[in-house]
C-alpha cells in the first residue's frame, strides 16, 4: 500500500512540474559537450561536439533560414555544408597564442543526439589552449556547454553558460 501511494505521490509530482514546460521542448535543458583531444600521432587536436538532435537543427534552420533533418538522407548534403559553415563561426581554437585552422570532418546521428566530428591542422603540443565555443548560443540564452581540453593524458574541464565563450588552460 505504501508503495503504490510513494509511486502516485511521484507521478503526480512529476505531472505537475511537466505543466509548467511548453509543450514545444523537449527537453528542459539546453546542454552540449565539446571535447578537444590533443593526438600525439597525429599531432593534432581532434574535437568532438555533442547536441541534441532537435537543438542543432533548430539552431541551423535559425542561423540560415531554412529546415533541416537529420533522420532524412536527402539532407546530408545539406547538413554537412551547413555545419562546416556553423562550426567555422562558433569554434575557434588557439594553440600557444596561435589560432590553428579547424577541418570539419563530418557529424554522426547518434539516436536523440548528434556528433560532429572536426580536426584541427597539425601542431606541437601546446603549453596553453585557448578555445571559443559557443554552440547554439545563437538559438538559447540557457545553453550550456561542457567543455574538455586533453593535452598528454591531462584532462581540464568546464562548464560554460551563455554569454561566456571563452576558455583558457595550461598544459
């Protein structure tokens, strides 16, 4: 009996928080990770960036103007040329005071999320990172984005939130 009242208490806890969103999101948070991993083989940076589906073809079709869907194979071409352009505009990085040009690679649907993968051109290791991300910060005021910088096993973390965009790290 108890259990089956905590189990309703709970439904109807979360029924009455769930009135208060609008019904449009999805999701309440406006979330997204970068990771920026520096391969010594390579002697480059690899970037991974993680959004949500819905946020990243809301924030393209705002950016130009236009739909987009990733579940839809007539739009790879498009996705793909659209992100270049957004990636270019909303990632810089910087190496030893340097900005290093960024390759975008191409993206991966990844059920409710997409990944996009970029390179950087080769450099050494670097003492000190500089990153500028602001992903999506053209669609949200509330997006988040996480940030991890990876330099020889050394992994530095942070939270950034609209309007900051800047990050600085030594290795």
């Amino acid at each position: 009996m108890q259990g089956t009242f905590f189990y309703a208490f709970i439904f109807m806890i979360a029924v009455f928080f769930q009135s208060f969103t609008k019904p449009d999101h999805v999701h309440p948070y406006h979330v997204g990770s970068v990771e920026i991993n520096y391969n010594a083989k390579s002697k480059s940076f690899e970037i991974t960036g993680r959004f949500f589906l819905d946020d990243l073809e809301n924030g393209l079709g705002k950016k130009y103007g236009s739909s987009f869907h990733f579940n839809d194979e007539k739009y790879k071409a498009k996705l793909n040329e659209a992100l270049e352009k957004y990636c270019a505009e909303y990632f810089k990085l910087k190496a030893d005071g340097r900005f290093l040009k960024i390759n975008y690679v191409g993206y991966e649907e990844d059920s409710e999320s997409v990944n996009i993968f970029l390179e950087s051109e080769t450099v050494s290791p670097p003492k000190k990172l500089e990153a500028a991300v602001s992903f999506l910060y053209n669609l949200f005021d509330d997006q988040i984005n996480i940030v991890h910088m990876i330099v020889n096993g050394q992994r530095q973390s942070e939270k950034l939130t609209y309007p900051n965009r800047y990050l600085y790290r030594q290795f």
